[in-house]
C-alpha cells in the first residue's frame, strides 16, 4: 500500500490516511488540540508532500506520521501561548470524540485518558503516543527525540502513577 502511494495512486493514499486519521485525530485530541481535524488535516499535507521521498515501511511512515503530528501540536501551543488563548480541557474533547460508543467502554476509557492527560508532560506524551500512535518504545523514543531508555523509565513512571490513581496503592 505505501509504495503504491508513493507511486501516486490515490486509492492507496486513501487507505493510508484512513488508517491514521483516527488515531492522529484521537492523539490531537487527547492533547487538548480544538481542532484536531484540521491538525490531522495539516498532518497529511506533509505527509503528502514527502511520501515520494520517505524511506521505509509502513510501520516506519506510521511513526514518521506521528512524528509530524506531535511537532505541529508543539507547534500550536507555542502560538496558542504566544496569543495568550487555552485549548479546551483534552478530557472535554475526549468525552465529544467518542460520542456514539458503548457507554460503560466509553466510561472506563475515559477515566483512563483524563487520568494520562494528567501525567506529567514527559511521561503522558510517551503514553499517548503508545496509546494512539501504537508505537513501540524506539518509535517514541524517536518521536520525543529522546533515548529508548529514558523512554523506558518514562512510562514505567506513567504506569506506576496510573496504577496508583486507579487503585488507590503505591506500587512499586
């Protein structure tokens, strides 16, 4: 499917971004991005625009996708701050995106997410993008432009927080 892509054959553009368009809507959104379409829109334009040239698998154009998304995010806090404006709570776009979905799934699926969101920067963004972006330990590692292990210590953290926050015991 990718190398049809890059060869320009628009059914196979199709299926990548119907592929990732969700999980990079749901990252967005779980960043607190308002318009997280439109992130995800701006995603694909870059995307589009350097297919012809990535090397590599999918797996390794998924973590480049996301790669993307979580530098245009960046990049629109730094304007948002720059503007003086806050982004909705990411718990509130969370509850609006999943509208329509099993309501005790929906619940507990979100008690998880406002519970990450809530994690340190670090430590929710090496968790998110597992969460969405389905990445492996090096892939965020690349992502965060940090290295495996301190990725690795990241979300032992995370996981150790969120165990205590939904249980209510310290582990170790």
């Amino acid at each position: 499917m990718l190398d049809a892509a890059r060869a320009g054959d628009p059914r196979a553009w199709r299926r990548l971004v119907d592929d990732l368009g969700g999980d990079i809507i749901g990252y967005a959104r779980s960043r607190g991005i308002p318009d997280a379409e439109d992130l995800a829109g701006d995603v694909f334009e870059v995307l589009a625009r350097r297919i012809g040239s990535f090397q590599g698998d999918q797996r390794a154009f998924r973590s480049f996708a996301f790669t993307v998304a979580h530098h245009r995010i960046a990049d629109h806090f730094r304007s948002a701050s720059q503007q003086r404006e806050r982004p909705p709570a990411p718990y509130l776009a969370a509850a609006e995106s999943a509208k329509g979905e099993h309501e005790a799934e929906t619940v507990g699926a979100l008690d998880a997410l406002a519970t990450i969101v809530q994690l340190p920067p670090d430590q929710r963004d090496s968790m998110l993008l597992h969460v969405f972006g389905q990445l492996d330990l090096v892939e965020v590692a690349q992502v965060l432009g940090k290295e495996p292990d301190a990725v690795r210590q990241l979300q032992r953290r995370a996981r150790r927080r969120l165990r205590t926050e939904t249980t209510g015991r310290v582990t170790p």
